[in-house]
C-alpha cells in the first residue's frame, strides 16, 4: 500500500463495517467486512511478506479505499454479501445461482387449503416444502400428493366460482369443497395428513389413520374402514421406497469441499431425512484459505427467498461461525445450526458431500483440459458416423403460455461458439405444441444452413423420441444427410413417495434404436452433453424474459380493434393463452375487468366469424 493510502487507513474508524480497496482506475477490486474498519484495513500492509500470492497481487493493487459504518458485525455482513453481488470483485468469491429452486407451498390460513409450486419462500403464513432439485421432481410430488389425499388442485378463481364438482370428485381425488360438498372442519383432517406426510412424519399419519379406520369399523361401517385401510397400504408402499440418509428426518445442507487446483463446493438438499437432491459449484483459481472461502460462499447462497434448512453441515470450522449462525436464525425465523460432525450419519453425509465434490470437480477440470478425448469418447458412446467437432443444440421458452421463442446454441471443438449462437421469434400459432415449434426453427435453421454450406455435424434436441422424429423429419424434407441427429431427455424417476429414489440417468435417444442410451452419471461426455442443453436452456429463457421486459410480443390479440396493451393484459391474465380465449363464451369475455360488450362482441366475433 502507498504512503497515502496508510494515512488514510490511519483515520478509518474501529467501528464495525464494510470496506471497499480499489485499483488505479477506481474499480472495486475487493469487498470485506470487519469487526474493527481500522485494524482489518491496516493488517493487509502488516508481515505482507508472509502473504499468499493471491493476497500479495491484491495489496500491490490497492490505491485508495472507501468504507461504509454498520451498527453490528451482522449488519457488515449483510451489506458485504449485497455489494459484493452488485459490484461482482475481481478477487471475492463468487457463486453463480440464479436457479430458484422449486418448492411446494400449502396455505393453511386458507378456509380449504391448496397446494401450489411456487419458487420463492415467503413469510405469509403458508407452510413450504422442498427445495426440490427440479421442476420435474417437484411435479411428481405434487402428482403423488394428489393420487394420495383428495385435496382441492384449482386455482382460487375457478373454485370460487364453480356451480357443481369438477371431474376429480367424481374419480373420488377431490372432496368438491368447492360446492360444499364438505365441510372446513373435515378438510381440515385432510389438509393435516398431507401435512404430516410432507413432514415425513409417516408414522404418525399411519397411526391416526388406523385409529380413525378402527373408529370407522366399531360404528359398523365397514365400508368407510375399507376405504381407509386401502389408504394406509398406498403410503406404506410408498414409505417403503424411501431413501432415508437422516434418523431425525431433519432438514439439512451439507457442504462438501474439494481443492486441487480450482475449488469445487457441492450442496446436498436433505429434506425430511430423506436425499433431495444437489447443487455443484465451480469456484476457480481461488487463493484465499478454505476457511475464508466458505463463508463467502454460504453467504452468498442463502440469499433472497432461499429455503434455509435447521442444519447446515460442513467439512471444517470457519471463521465467524457464530455470526453466520446468528444470521441465517434471523432470516429463518428458526434456530439455524452450523455444524462440523466427527462421527454419525452426519460424518457420512459430509464425505459423501465431499466425495460428489471431488468427482464433479475432476468431470469439470477433465472437460476443460481435453475436449478432444471427451468427443471422441461421445463419438464411441452413441457411435455417431462423424466426430462430433460441432454441435447445434436447440431449445424452446414457452413461458405461461401463448409467447415461444427457440434458441440454437453451437459448441465447436467441446467449447461454446458464441458468435454463433442464434435467436427464433415463433411464427406458428400461439397454441401450436411443442413438435410445430421445434419444426419451425429447426426449418428456419437449415433452410439458411444449405444456402450458407454450414452444416453442423451433430444436431442436438432437448427430448425424447417424439422430438428426435421431428429433427429426423426435418432434415429429410430439406435432403440433408450425413448430419447425426441426438435427443437428450432428463432423467426419470422411479415412482415413489418423492422423486428422490433411485435415476435411470440421463437418456440420449438415437434414431432406428428402440431403447435410449444411458451415460453414467460421473461420465465426461454426459456432462458435456448437459452442458450444451443447459447452455441452450438458459439462452432461450434469457431471450424471452428480454422480450418479455422490453413488451416486443406480438399477438393476435393486437389485430383487433379495441383491444389495447391493458385490455390484452388482463385477457392473458385471466384465461391464460390466446386459444383460452377463442374458447370462452360472450359472456365470459365480457364479465373481465376493462371489457365491455362492445369490445367483447368484436372479439368473440374475430375468432368465430360472426356478427
């Protein structure tokens, strides 16, 4: 440090607070917190010798440094981690999580509670189950919960509004609150037991269910006691496919560490003592020690609207342990525990953390090092009739419905070419599936491809069989050959109490071959294949959120008079998709906020060809 920058340092307060070191140029180069602002400032020009390189490089380029006085150590903290992720520092750790994982929310302060997916835990009264590792995962709970318990699965608007029961009553999945065909207090009963059932409180649940069946019996109705005895075997079965890694059936996070070279962190979700699921991370040419390294890290993750679980374990102690404990308590509302176990099945869920870690690591360092090696070995693995030197891999955003974009991603060489990335505005109807949308940019795509001689040598879909047919259609209607086409689809799971049990893996689909292929899960050539997909997923959702802030979609709904940017909200709003609205009554257009019959008359009229 300069002269001038120690006299500063020689004013700073010793309150606690944030400090900001910047390079010549003014850029924030570090952000850190401190207990004492002048005496953490001042220990970077003291025994610098005895510094690791990275620390050394960091003090050499400090030429001014700003701070900001907090009240406590925990309010440094805070405001660490929100500047850190504003100002993104060359030498913080930093972690890229942009996934907000799926949960399931269930609304007990509501007369006849539901459950919904949701992606963000508030503080609304509302009980919140998960993370789940996917959508997929989370989906089939949901699934599951439904064939169990008949709990209400519409929407607020329809349940307010229906005159007699939908079709779930009448398959006995649904009580038909709705009409009152129940009353709040019996609901109730059953909103308990999906309850204790997401709690994993199964024991429980099959308790008071035999005693209410016991109960049925004694009154003589058999009947009722039948149907509940039926009851109690589907969720024993379906205990019986639990994976349980935890006897407390708590909900933890367990961090595993691995450092060679680069660092990898990985994050195993325990929810109810059961596996949920996990969550790799890169941290790459960090210096700082391992445990400085993960504080940043767990600070960073458990931001806005992350679940944070009663447990958190790591692999070794870390600096202020009880500050991060204190921290995440206050966040949760709950007593948060950070600990380091040295036997149990705590130790074990921390080397298998650890173990997840080390295997992802040396996947990821592997790929980078020799890309060459991993294509040839996809060239063997699905046995492709070229080396797969480019790869064109394409997604579709179809999000709420009636708006799609499609997005091309190309990897040349095991590398993104992102020069050559393209976006596709969908052009089809609104209403068209999946197959019409992946036809229409696949193409648009190779139209273009055969006038410009660009052909790649694999041509990747996110999907199955249906949508390896329709790349396979594609390219024979334009008389492209010699391209080889692939279908990735995400894995499967057993069917189970939660989608946590055993997977099948990862399934790349190949023409004229019944059954998929299965990588294995720690195979390079797999995880390049996630890659791409993944790369093609994220550059579709990009895109459409970027057309969605900036309002450049057009509809159908445009064509018509009278229809205006807040009128077309609120139809979207409310039916959800454009061919929703070309199937709903005059009536029903016209009861929606900012209609009138005019307006309604000339929209119902446009897509009915009447009036």
């Amino acid at each position: 440090m300069n002269i001038d920058i120690e006299k500063k340092v020689q004013h700073l307060p010793e309150s606690p607070g944030v400090y900001l070191l910047k390079d010549l140029k003014g850029t924030i180069i570090y952000i850190g917190k401190a207990k004492s602002l002048r005496n953490r400032v001042r220990s970077y020009s003291q025994r610098a010798e005895e510094r690791d390189i990275k620390t050394r490089t960091l003090i050499s380029k400090i030429s001014d440094v700003d701070y900001l006085v907090t009240e406590s150590e925990k309010e440094a903290l805070i405001l660490e981690n929100n500047l850190i992720k504003k100002y993104k520092p060359r030498y913080n750790v930093k972690i890229k999580d942009d996934k907000n994982y799926p949960y399931l929310r269930l609304t007990i302060d509501e007369p006849y509670p539901k459950l919904m997916i949701v992606r963000r835990v508030k503080r609304d009264g509302s009980l919140y189950f998960g993370p789940y590792p996917s959508t997929l995962a989370v989906r089939n709970t949901l699934k599951l919960i439904y064939k169990l318990f008949p709990l209400r699965s519409c929407k607020d608007d329809k349940f307010k509004n229906r005159t007699r029961p939908c079709i779930n009553y009448q398959m006995d999945r649904c009580l038909a609150p709705c009409v009152g065909k129940v009353d709040a207090h019996m609901y109730r009963e059953i909103v308990k037991e999906v309850r204790l059932f997401l709690e994993g409180k199964d024991h429980e649940l099959v308790r008071i269910l035999k005693k209410k069946m016991k109960e049925k019996s004694d009154h003589l109705d058999f009947e009722g006691a039948g149907r509940i005895r039926d009851h109690i075997h589907s969720i024993e079965k379906t205990i019986e496919k639990q994976h349980i890694v935890s006897k407390g059936f708590l909900d933890q996070d367990v961090i595993g560490f691995h450092r060679n070279g680069g660092i990898g962190v990985q994050i195993l979700f325990v929810r109810n003592g059961m596996l949920m699921g996990g969550r790799f991370f890169s941290l790459s040419q960090q210096k700082w020690p391992d445990e400085e390294i993960i504080p940043s890290f767990i600070n960073q993750f458990y931001g806005e609207g992350k679940f944070i679980p009663q447990e958190i374990l790591l692999p070794f102690s870390i600096q202020d342990h009880e500050l991060i404990e204190q921290w995440l308590t206050e966040k949760k509302g709950n007593r948060v525990k950070i600990m380091v176990p040295k036997r149990g099945d705590r130790l074990h869920l921390v080397r298998m953390a650890a173990e997840n870690a080390e295997k992802a690591h040396r996947s990821k360092t592997q790929l980078e090092s020799d890309p060459e090696h991993i294509l040839r070995e996809l060239q063997e693995k699905l046995r492709l009739t070229r080396f797969p030197r480019r790869i064109e891999a394409f997604d579709i955003s179809d999000i709420k419905g009636g708006f799609a974009v499609g997005s091309m991603v190309v990897f040349e060489g095991g590398e993104p070419l992102k020069s050559h990335y393209r976006h596709f505005r969908i052009r089809s109807s609104p209403g068209a599936d999946d197959y019409g949308k992946i036809y229409e940019i696949l193409t648009r795509r190779y139209q273009r491809a055969l006038q410009e001689g660009s052909l790649p040598d694999v041509l990747m879909v996110d999907g199955g069989k249906g949508q390896l047919n329709v790349a396979l259609g594609v390219l024979r209607e334009l008389g492209i050959e010699g391209v080889d086409v692939i279908g990735l689809a995400k894995d499967r799971v057993q069917r189970g109490r939660t989608p946590t049990g055993e997977r099948k893996g990862e399934r790349v689909f190949l023409p004229k071959r019944k059954e998929p292929i299965s990588l294995g899960k720690a195979n390079p050539s797999l995880h390049l294949l996630q890659h791409v997909r993944n790369e093609s997923h994220r550059f579709a959702i990009t895109y459409h959120k970027k057309l969605r802030r900036k309002g450049e979609f057009h509809s159908v709904l445009d064509e018509i008079p009278g229809i205006g940017r807040e009128r077309k909200k609120q139809l979207l709003r409310h039916f959800k998709s454009v061919d929703k609205i070309k199937e709903a009554s005059l009536e029903e257009l016209e009861s929606i906020p900012t209609m009138n019959r005019k307006v309604a008359q000339q929209l119902f009229s446009f897509f009915h060809g009447t009036g």
